[in-house]
C-alpha cells in the first residue's frame, strides 16, 4: 500500500458543514467493533486536539454508559465526526473518524480491526471506556 503523500488530510461531515483538518494518518487507522462504534462506522486515528482543526457549526454530542466520551456529529447530516475525552479538558488525545475523508485517500490507508473494542486507546483517565460485545 503506497505511503501518504499529503502532510494533512481534510475529512468532512455529507452536508460538509463540519470540516477537520488534521495531520496525515502515519498508522494504520482503528476500525474499532464495540459497541457504540460498530453502530457509528468509526475509523479512528487518534491525535492531540491542538493537532486537529475543527470549522463549522457546534456539533451535537452523545454520551453513554459513565459518559467517559462525547460522540460529535454533525446537527444537520448526523455524521459522527470525532470523538474526545468528555472528563478531562485537558486531554492529549482524541479520535477523528477517517470515514469522513473522502474515499479516494480513504483508499491509501491500512486499517487494523479491533473486534472487542478494547485497545488501549480506548482508556480514558485511566479507566477503561465501557465497550461492550
């Protein structure tokens, strides 16, 4: 599979009103299963938020479970954009979803699956998020 060229990569939401700018992805992109994001169509590559640019309108958010993550989406197409850490402002990383690039560079990324939803990524404050079969 041929090395990304580009140093940053925009994904955005169908409508295209949210937009993201973010370094290029270096590793193979999370195809997480548990349960929330199974549901979503997530693929994750994960950053610093000072890393990641977001532009648009305030996305609507969802939590479950002990609300460890906020889920953002788009308020006009409902596409899942990112995800960050919902107890901690000063969180060191966060999850864009790569299924919002367009699928031409979508295309040039390698992609590891995460059955269980388990990875260590998931780990908010220390504790783990609560995905599920």
């Amino acid at each position: 599979m041929a090395a990304p060229t580009s140093t940053s990569s925009t994904a955005t939401c169908h409508c295209k009103a949210i937009k993201l700018t973010f370094p290029t992805p270096t590793e193979k992109l999370n195809e997480c299963r548990c349960t929330i994001c199974r549901r979503y169509g997530a693929l994750w590559a994960y950053y610093n938020p000072k890393d990641v640019q977001i532009e648009g309108p305030k996305t609507d958010t969802y939590q479950y479970g002990e609300k460890n993550n906020d889920f953002h989406r788009c308020p006009s197409c409902g596409c899942m954009t990112h995800g960050a850490d919902a107890k901690d402002e000063n969180a060191t990383e966060m999850g864009v979803n790569c299924n919002m690039l367009e699928k031409e560079e979508l295309r040039r990324f390698e992609r590891t699956v995460d059955e269980d939803g388990d990875a260590p990524q998931f780990k908010v404050n220390n504790v783990p998020d609560e995905h599920g079969p």
